[in-house]
C-alpha cells in the first residue's frame, strides 16, 4: 500500500493506494464519526464492489444504507441528487452519519455534494473505482452536479476524510474509460511534471495493459500532484495559476460534453481533445514549437484518446465556453502551456487565435 496525505490543517486526510484494499476495513472504520454509512453507488459498480466493500462494514457492526443510482454523466443531476436526500431521509441518517462514495467520478461528486449539503455538511470517504476518479475527481473536495448550460456548475467545496483507492477495481474497467483515466494522468506531466511524463511515454504499454506496479505509480504520482497544488490553493482562488492549472484542456472539453450532450463523450475524451486545442493555441502564441504539439498528439493517441476535437462549429465552442466557471469579469482564463511540464493561466489570448485553435483541432 502506497499512502501520501492532503496537508489541510484540521482537515487534512490520507490517500491509501494499492490492491486489496476493500478489505481494509480497517482504513474505513478508523474515519467514521460513528457506525452509521450510508454508500452510495451505481447500478454497474454494485454488482461488482458493493459487497465486498458492504458486508465487512456490517460484520464491524457499521449500520449500513445502500443508494444504488443510475449509471452515466447524465444522471449528474438534481433529480439524481434528489435520490440520495429520499433514501437518507426515510432511513433517519443523522449528523453523525458518513457518505461513503463507491464509484467513479460522477458517484463522488454527487455523494460529495449530498454530503456537503445533508444536515448542512456530514462526514464523507471516497473509495473510487475508476482511473479517473482515483487519480483526479476524488481528491481535493470538489463535488457538484452539471447543469444544461454548463458542466460542473453547481456543488460545493467538501473535502474527503479519506480516500481509498483500490488498484484491483481497475481490473474490470472498460477500456474506454481506462483511457478517459489516463487523459487527467498525463495532464499532470504536461502541468507540471516533465519527468513524470517522459515516465508515461515510457510505459503508456504498460499502463494501457494494465500492468499493477505501473497503474500503483501513475495513480501515486498524479494524486501527490493534486495534494500538493490543492494544499496551496485549495479553493482555487489564487489569482494566477494555483488550482485552476489542474484545467488544462477542461475549458474546450467542457464544452465538448455540454454541447454533445453529458455521456456523449467521456470526460477523459473531451479533456484529451481540449489539450490539444490548449497545446495549439500555446504555439500559436510563441510558446511551443510544432513538435511540441505533436508530442502531446501522439502520447493522447497512444493512451487510446481522440486528438480532434467535436465538429461543434468554432462560435458554438466560444458560447459554451463563456458559461465556464474560469470566467473572470468576463474575460476567459485558459489554462495554457508555456513550456511542456509547465501550465500558465491566461486571460489575454486573442480571440482569433483561440478560434484558429479551436478549427484546427476540429477541422471545422
């Protein structure tokens, strides 16, 4: 087991990363306020982790409430929302009581939201079963849900009293979504980790095979990276770079998913097409070189990801992303790179060279 922690003060909280550890019943009993959880999943994961997380629970004696919800970013909801309050409600879960997310992105933020919000705030534990929640969503407290208009629009700063990150449950993730996982991996080598993406370029075979030491160092590494970008700017209000560099590509992938419709493409996919058009845009500003671009193509590409972009029309892409939460005083801040393994926040790119970016990597 690999451990690191989320330097917060009083709210600081431990990563545990390795296979086997739904059965460290241990980790989880040590967090609760008191014996009483309730889990909140999906209707895909639950047939294959919820026993086993579940039923050790209750052999500790835990009182446990099971919330099995639909699967897909389209159920990133109110309505969904909705499910998780009627279930805490009609099994009386008090104040005391802790939201355990068994799941992936989409769980995590949905369970973290209710749990910022059930009682005005109740403990939470994050137990990701996706590449993509392991190494990005489910560490550094954002949770929420999605908006017509916009992704990620609505939810709350509410950090974890633990993650637990089981390396096994990568065993049955569809490759799709194995790949979606590993676009916010190398986000983090082209951020602000050259070495670590020279390592991804070394082992995207390993990885893409699912090799267990390779996937246990990708997730440490990208989670040590969050923790210590979220201990120094943990509500991503530093006024340049801080938290929002952990956007590169969000802003043009988030209007990816919201203009395809959320589920259309994963997440991974739309932030994967979004690097590139960050990465384009980059040289077009002096930044990098052509090649350059190119590295970052072929990396996406070998990690199994798209490097062109929806065909949504360069004017639909701008509408959508002026509804972006980096929107400051109307003026949009991308995150983009001035050197590969160094991310800039900028507000001032000219607004033809963001639509040449966008058609380039669109074809439109």
């Amino acid at each position: 087991m690999l451990s690191l922690n989320v330097s917060l003060d009083d709210r600081a909280y431990p990563i545990h990363i390795g296979g086997g550890l739904l059965d460290r019943v241990d980790l989880i009993l040590g967090q609760l306020k008191s014996p009483r959880a309730a889990i909140v999943t999906n209707s895909t994961v639950a047939p294959l982790y919820l026993a086993a997380l579940a039923d050790p629970l209750r052999a500790a004696g835990v009182k446990l409430t099971e919330i099995v919800l639909p699967d897909g970013e389209q159920y990133k909801n109110w309505e969904t929302l909705n499910l998780i309050f009627d279930a805490l409600l009609a099994n009386r879960c008090d104040r005391s009581t802790t939201i355990i997310a068994l799941g992936g992105g989409v769980i995590g933020d949905l369970a973290g939201f209710a749990a910022a919000s059930y009682q005005r705030g109740v403990p939470f534990i994050q137990v990701p079963t996706t590449l993509l929640s392991q190494v990005d969503s489910s560490v550094g407290g954002k949770t929420g849900i999605n908006h017509p208009r916009g992704k990620n629009m609505i939810g709350a700063f509410w950090q974890p009293k633990l993650v637990l990150a089981d390396t096994d449950t990568l065993k049955t993730l569809p490759e799709r979504e194995l790949s979606s996982g590993l676009a916010e991996v190398i986000k983090y080598g082209l951020i602000r980790d050259l070495k670590f993406l020279e390592w991804l370029e070394a082992n995207m075979d390993k990885l893409r095979a699912r090799d267990a030491d390779a996937l246990a160092r990708a997730v440490e590494r990208s989670c040590a990276c969050k923790a210590e970008v979220v201990a120094a700017d943990e509500f991503e209000t530093a006024a340049e770079g801080g938290r929002a560099l952990l956007n590169l590509g969000h802003t043009f992938g988030h209007a990816i998913e919201t203009g395809l419709g959320y589920g259309v493409w994963l997440h991974g996919e739309a932030v994967a097409a979004g690097m590139v058009m960050a990465a384009d845009l980059s040289r077009r500003l002096g930044w990098l070189a052509a090649a350059d671009v190119a590295r970052v193509k072929s990396l996406l590409a070998r990690a199994g990801l798209p490097v062109q972009g929806a065909p949504l029309g360069a004017e639909r892409y701008l509408e959508l992303m002026g509804h972006d939460k980096k929107v400051v005083a109307g003026r949009l801040r991308l995150v983009l790179l001035k050197h590969i393994g160094e991310a800039v926040t900028w507000s001032d790119a000219p607004p033809g060279d963001i639509l040449a970016a966008i058609e380039e990597c669109c074809h439109v």
